[in-house]
C-alpha cells in the first residue's frame, strides 16, 4: 500500500545488513511483474536509503567498497551449510510449521512471500560463506506468516484462541531456556578490549 517508504524501509535494511538485500530484491521482482507504478515507487525509496548512500560513501570513503562490499565476497566457506540450516530447523521448527500452514490456508495470496523466500534462498545457496545470523532476515516473516496461520486456524477450525496462546507461550519459554542454557555464552565477546585497541 506504500511502496515508497516500504522502499525506504528496505533500502535501511540493506544499510544496515547487506544480507537483507535478497529480500528487498525479491520484492522489487514481485512489484515488477505486478504494478509497475509502485515498482518504480518503490526503487526511488530504495534508492534514497541504500544505493545513494553507498554511492557517496563510495565516492567519499575510497577504501569503503574493498574494505566492506569486497570482504563480504571474498568470504571463503566456515560452517557448512548443512550445519547452519539443521540449526535453524531444530530451534524455529514452529515458525517453519506456521508458515507451512500459512502457505496452505492461502495459497491465493502467496505471490509476495514466495518471491521474497525464492530471493532469500538463492542467496543462500550461492553466497559462500554464511551463519547462523544471516536467517535472521528470515525469521520475521516466518513469525508475521505463522501468526497469519494461527488467526486463520482460529476461524476456520474454531480453536480456543486461549489454548493456542499457552501453547506459544510455554514453546517460547522452553525455547528461551534452551538458549540460556546452551548458547548464550557462544556470543559472548570476551576480547573486548583488544578489539577495540586494534580498531
């Protein structure tokens, strides 16, 4: 309904993650072949957020493209691929479910997900080297298209809209405790100081 300060939004994004480009790429594929104005809407808020800034920082910050751009795609493969994603699938197995149900219950209206998930997807097979981190321009989404499927289950099959809440809530907090437990101590930073003394 906005396209240019959706393009606004997802040239911000791509600022401040360049792994949110996919995304915002399948989006302008998807307004292309759908409404033109608002593809062209669209490209001019992307445009004032990403691609003019990078151009000035370019043009002002000589060492900017080698030193950010060039590291990111000189990357060489860390974690396998595999790993990364049996991760995700393990701990956001109920994302991925809703979003399955979503996709199912409207399956008129998954022209715009599907071009975004396509975009998504191909950068993650292509692109050599990626974490665990990189999905989480995934994971919101997942949680707008679970939640679409968890309404859409409480109006067709009448589910006690209660039942469906403790359920969220109790996975959520056995989800949090496993995180606690088990890897929050992994992104801790512990050398801190010689980081910031080198930068």
């Amino acid at each position: 309904k906005r396209p240019f300060l959706a393009g606004v939004f997802g040239g911000l994004a791509g600022l401040v993650r360049l792994y949110a480009l996919p995304a915002v790429f399948g989006i302008g594929v998807f307004l292309f072949f759908t409404n033109r104005k608002n593809f062209w809407r669209f490209s001019v808020g992307v445009s004032a957020l990403f691609v003019f800034p990078m151009i000035a920082m370019g043009i002002f910050l000589p060492n900017y493209w080698n030193d950010v751009n060039g590291y990111h795609l000189s990357k060489a493969e860390g974690i396998t691929k595999g790993n990364i994603f049996s991760f995700f699938i393990r701990w956001d197995w109920f994302l991925l479910l809703g979003t399955v149900v979503y996709f199912w219950l409207e399956k008129k209206r998954i022209s715009l997900p599907t071009a975004i998930f396509a975009s998504q997807a191909l950068f993650y097979l292509i692109f050599a080297d990626i974490y665990y981190l990189y999905l989480v321009v995934v994971s919101p989404f997942l949680a707008i298209f679970t939640a679409k499927g968890v309404v859409q289950l409480i109006k067709i099959k009448k589910w006690d809209l209660n039942l469906l809440i403790g359920g969220v809530v109790i996975l959520s907090a056995f989800n949090s405790f496993n995180y606690l437990k088990d890897h929050s101590q992994t992104s801790r930073i512990t050398a801190l100081s010689e980081i910031t003394s080198f930068i």
